[in-house]
C-alpha cells in the first residue's frame, strides 16, 4: 500500500511537474521575444539592421521548441540550410549576370524549379527526413528569396549577409534562453518515459490478474485502467524516437554523458511493447466468454498470483535499477527467483495438463 | 498462387506509385514557386508589393506540404494566425501612440511577453496543438512584428494589409498548384493505409503458421518479414491520426463525400492494433522453446490451418469490402463460416483437453 501511495504521489508530482514545465517554456518564449526587441528599441542596433531586425524575431518563433535538443537541431538545420541556400543563391546570381534581359529571367527560374523540386524530394526519403526537413526547407526558402531578389535589388550579397546576421543573434539568443534558462531536456523526459513504461506494464499485468481472480465486480475500473496504460505503452514508439533524435542534439548535461547510447532506451522500449502486446492479449484471453465461472477459477488462484507477483516485481526491479542507471545484477537479484516460479510452474502443469494437449496422442 | 501473386504485384505497383507522388509534389512545389516569382518578374505587380513579396515565396515554402489536405490545414492556421495576429498588433499599437517615450516600449515589452507566453502555452494543449499549432506559431510571429515596426515604422496598417495580400497571394498559388495539379488526398491515403492493415495481419498469421507446422527451414524469413508487418500495424496510431486530421480538412472528392466519417477509420485500425498485438504474442508464443517438437505437432496440423484459413479469409474479406466501400453482410457471408470453425474448434478442444486444466479438479 505504502509503494501504490508513493507511485500515485509521483504520477500527480508528475503532472504538476508538467503543468509547470509548460509555463516556464511559455514565459521563456516571452523573454526571448522580448530580447529580440531589443534591436529594434536600441537605436544604434536598429541603424545597422534596420528591416532585417525581422529575420531575428522570425528565427526564435520559429525554432524556439519545447526542448532544448529541439531548439539545437532546429537552430542547426536552419543555420546551415540559410548558409547552403545563400551560397548556392549567390551562385545562380552570378550565372544570372552573364545573361542580359529575359534570358536572366528563365535561368532563374529554371533554377528555381530544379533546386526546390531536389531540396523537395529529398525531404520525402524518411532518413533524411528525420534529421534535415526542417533544414531542406530553410535551404528552399533562402535560395529562392536570394535568387528572386538579384533580379530587383543591386546589393543582394548585402542583403543575405545581413539576414544571416540577424539569423545568427535569434539563433544565439534561443539556445541562451533555453539552455541557460531552466532547461527542458529531452534526455530526462525519454529517459523518465522508458522507466515509466516498466510501470505501466507492470500494473496493467497486475491489474489484469487481480481482475480475474477478484471475487466482486469493484476491480473493473483498474483494470479498464490497466488496459490504458498498456495501450499508451503500444503507442510510444513515435514519441520515443522523436525524443531520442531530439535528445542526440542535447550537449552532456547531468547524468548524461558524450555519445550517450540513447539507441539503448529505444530497444527497451521496442521490448516494452512486445511485453505490452503479451499483456494485452492475455487480458483480452482473461476476458474471453469461454473462460470458466469465478468460483472454479479458484484452485489456479495461487500459483498464478505468486507467478504474476515476481514477474510484476522483476519489472519494478528493472524500473529501478534504469531509473537511478546502476548496473543490473541479474544473476544475483532476479533470475534465481524467475527460475524457481518456472519450476513451479513446470510442476504445476504437470499435474493440471495445462497447455500439453498432446500428451493423450 | 495467383492471390499472393497479384498481392506482390499490387505491393511493387504501390510503391512505384508512390515514388512518382513524391516527384510530382517536388514539381508541384518548383512550379508554385515559379509562379509567386512571377511577381518578381513583372514591373506592375512588383511597383505594387516591392519587398513584401517575399512574403507569398515563404507562405508557399512553407505551407506547401505533401497531402492537400495538410497544405489547406497550414494555409488556413496560416491565414487566421497572420489575421489575428495583425489585428492584435495594430490594437496594442493604438494603445502604445497614447504612451510616449519609454512608456511605449514598457508596452511594447509586456504585451509580446504576455500574448507569446499565452499562444505558447496554447502550443502544448495536445487538443489544440492537434489542429491549430501552426496557427498559433504565425500568431506570435505577426503579432511581434506588427507591434515591433510599429517602432519604428509610421506606416504599420499599410505594411500588415500589403503582407496580409501577398500571404493570400501566395496562399491562392499554393491551393490552386496543390487541389487542382494531381492533388495527393490524405484521403486516399488514409484509405489505402487502413485496407492494407488487413493484409498485413492476414499475411503475418498465415505466415507465423505456416512456419510452425512447415517441415524445412526455408519459410523462415517469410515468418520474420510477417513479423514486421504486424510491427508496422502496431505502430501506425500516430500516421494514420495525423492523416485522419488532414483527411477532414480536403474538401469532398472522389469517393468521398461531405463529412465523410472520418473516425471509423481510426476505429478500425484501433481493432486491427489490438488484432496485430494477438498475433504478435500468437507468433512469440509458437516461436518458444517449450513448443513440442515439429513431429508430435502433425495431429493438430491440419485443424489448426483450417481455422487459419478461415480467418485469414474474412479478414481479406473485410478488407475487399472497406476497399471497394460496400456494406459487408456479415450475417451471410462470413458469420455461418466462423461459427462452424468455433463448433469445430469445441469438438476438437474437447478430445484433446486442449486449454481446459480445470477439468481434473
């Protein structure tokens, strides 16, 4: 009872932790707006970039995200997409040069066609994807703003030089606010919900069981609840691998060192869901309509609760040697105790015939 | 033979078909790019909008996405974010001319920090985040820049209206290139997604069997190719929602109509998930050490396939008839055949106690 307080104490710490996690995301967009601004109310600011203070503000709305590996790649992407995009603008300006009247015009747009259409192909194959959209996109819009521009303004190296800048001071200001700021790290939320999931299995199993066994109807709501949780643990696997792409960005941070084998958590979780798939079938097996009347479930009662019992608090094991990332002593701490519920259940079949219908043949 | 055959076929055909899409939307975006640089190129409409056109390059940049549905969807949060946004700004703009000095910039300074940090937090309500985060992310970015060049600038309204013309500009490029040049429906997708969850798992249980009662070795791979499949069915929650999403945004097309109900497809793949998690514990369960050797399994051989074959058949049933959208008669198609297969199956489970431990007791 004492362990079931202290989870429900932590799920509810959890979610105010959330709640509040949010907020202070939200003020920092504020104060990161706000130090943008600041070009625009310093006069001697405003004189060197003028307009382009606009490429700043647009930098953090756009790549400010809720956390700090995000903002990085985010940041990154669009560093290096503005740089790609510029140079290779310029370029097609200086080609665009030798040319004089219409012809400048179709050898700007037949480059645009070419390039964007590429950048754009590229940002369908799923790898590339997953790191670079966001940077592909970024390369699109510059190269196009640089090469329409050359036909109407005279200083466009100016120009793209000075929109770098500007790109550059959001860019700086963004990764200060959300480093330095009360940072939201990706590598604790992926790594807070992989230990999570050890639990939410862990329940639902519990759960499950204890339904089957429970003599009144009271036990119903749990296990609906169970079944919830198991459905979420299925449902991860987007969600870890966007928080462990997120997370590689991540500089060492507290337990977190260089070259963290993130890869780790996704195989846990990719096991989790295996073991989610299990609980889930064998709660829809438990519920099946041919299963025997509760009174002669009895008999089976003990063996399968003891069984469910070590399996559950192996996971919690598990949960928590992940949790505070201590080395797991298997041999000494779990696989005894999983040995010996095997044997039992060994033994246990022998006698019932459970699960050897070829014995009669 | 002739089945898996045109399955295979219908499979290269599918991907073939889907590496063309992706070259048509690369085209699609080249081309409306083209087309808003056409502002560029000519002198009167270029006098009219000068550097605001930029705004109708990065409107297409951005909101042109790969499904017509998400083009719509962005350029629509896009449309109501810049309009809010703007109005917003020029009304904080108003009430800072009644401040002088720097009363205005105190003004200015609050007012981003109060509205950014409010649209922020709206970002992270999953509900809302689900259908307007675009929305919210050109809110905070209209409203900064509107109220920081008002700063600045003594012509604020005319530069919101000129920009507001050139999104619309370029938002009418976008819909025109992305609905009415071989559009790509979210739709279709959704559609052809969700049918092929029934062939996957129809294929993985056929396959998962097949290598249980095979002989040889060689359906080895086969089993394991089955395996993924079923991975890809459990994993599709987040793909097929987002698609569902975009689904509702298209306008009516095709073989689907004015609020086409767009949630049962998310019902069916949510059974189809549970069906997948079945036959992933099924295959782990067969694939155990404690299975009986190959020999002693040929008396159940032939029953157990029976039933396989019975299920594998509705099952592609079911998905010819979500398909080619025709109301499926369960009562006489399917049930007479799945009833007999249970009858069987009693008969059977009764000779052999198979699954009834209790019996003894």
């Amino acid at each position: 009872r004492l362990c079931l307080c202290s989870v429900v104490h932590f799920i509810r710490d959890g979610r105010r932790r959330s709640g509040a996690r949010k907020v202070i995301h939200s003020i920092k967009v504020g104060i990161a707006l706000i130090l943008v601004s600041l070009i625009y109310l310093i006069d001697p600011l405003y004189k060197q970039f003028g307009e382009n203070a606009m490429w700043a503000v647009m930098t953090i709305v756009v790549i400010f995200d809720f956390f700090a590996g995000a903002t990085l790649s985010k940041g990154i992407n669009r560093g290096i997409g503005t740089i790609l995009g510029g140079l290779l603008g310029c370029l097609v300006s200086i080609v665009g040069q030798r040319v004089d009247g219409v012809g400048k015009s179709v050898v700007v747009c037949i480059s645009i066609l070419i390039f964007s259409a590429a950048a754009t192909y590229s940002r369908s194959i799923p790898r590339f994807k997953k790191k670079y959209d966001y940077g592909a996109m970024i390369f699109i819009l510059t190269f196009s703003l640089v090469v329409v521009s050359d036909l109407r303004e005279e200083h466009v190296i100016d120009l793209a030089r000075e929109r770098l800048v500007t790109v550059g001071i959001g860019f700086a200001v963004c990764i200060f606010t959300s480093l330095f700021i009360f940072p939201i790290w990706a590598s604790d939320e992926l790594h807070d919900s992989v230990t999570s999931k050890f639990e939410d299995v862990a329940s639902s199993l519990e759960g499950c069981l204890e339904e089957y066994f429970s003599t009144g109807g009271h036990d119903k709501k749990k296990g609906s609840n169970g079944c919830n949780k198991c459905k979420t643990v299925l449902n991860s696997k987007t969600k870890d691998e966007m928080l462990a792409n997120f997370a590689r960005w991540e500089p060492c941070h507290g337990k977190f060192g260089f070259s963290y084998p993130w890869n780790r958590y996704l195989q846990i979780g990719e096991n989790l869901r295996d073991l989610a798939a299990t609980v889930t079938s064998l709660r829809n097996c438990l519920q099946s309509h041919r299963q025997p009347p509760k009174e002669s479930r009895e008999p089976i009662r003990e063996p399968s609760l003891a069984v469910m019992a070590t399996l559950v608090w192996t996971l919690r094991e598990l949960r928590g040697s992940v949790r505070k990332m201590r080395r797991f002593q298997a041999e000494v701490e779990v696989l005894p105790k999983l040995m010996a519920v095997r044997v039992e259940l060994t033994l246990f079949n022998t006698q019932t015939t459970l699960g050897r219908p070829l014995e009669k043949d």
